[in-house]
C-alpha cells in the first residue's frame, strides 16, 4: 500500500519543536534508512528549514529542537530514503500556535 505519513509537534507552538514523524504502510510500520524534513511557512515567509531524523523504533522518527519559530500553517515535507535508489516524500500540514507574545 501507499506510505502513511503522519507528524506531532511537541510542544506544538511557535520556537524550537520536536517533530516525531509516523510512518506507515496499511496497519503495519513502514521502514526507512533516511528521514528528513523540510519545513516552509508560507505566511510568515520562512524556510525551508530542514531537520535530520533519528529513528527511535520501527516506524517512528524523531527531529530534535526544529526552530519552528512561527505559528501558523506550516507544511512539512517528509522525504523518506529506502535504499540507495528508492524515496518517497510527502507534505503533511501542521499547524502551530502563536509563541508566548501571542
């Protein structure tokens, strides 16, 4: 099947996140050698900002500290590297609450 592809901001508002991303395929874990994310936010005119990953366990990666410095829509493109040759990317929305200056 088609990969899944699913994103959590944690703390999900605007300055440094940590972006876990969820990979799937039908009900099972999608694996991958590489993860990485490109982030834009239209709006306030910033990015791409890009973010390796670490995997944590099957099926889920993890970005670290990503200055998300805006809130608003962002989209955050996800290229997922299977092998030498063989990528799939997809662009999954997210949207974040303003920082602590509203």
């Amino acid at each position: 099947g088609d990969l899944d592809v699913r994103i959590v901001a944690d703390p999900g508002r605007a300055g440094p996140n940590t972006v876990h991303v969820y990979l799937s395929r039908g009900d099972r874990s999608a694996t991958a050698d590489q993860v990485r994310l490109s982030a834009v936010n239209a709006d306030a005119d910033i990015g791409p900002i890009s973010a390796p990953t670490t995997r944590a366990e099957p099926g889920h990666w993890v970005a670290e500290s990503v200055p998300l410095t805006a809130g608003g829509d962002w989209a955050v493109r996800v290229i997922v590297r299977r092998g030498e040759f063989d990528a799939d990317d997809a662009v999954v929305r997210l949207r974040l609450r303003g920082g602590s200056g509203g």
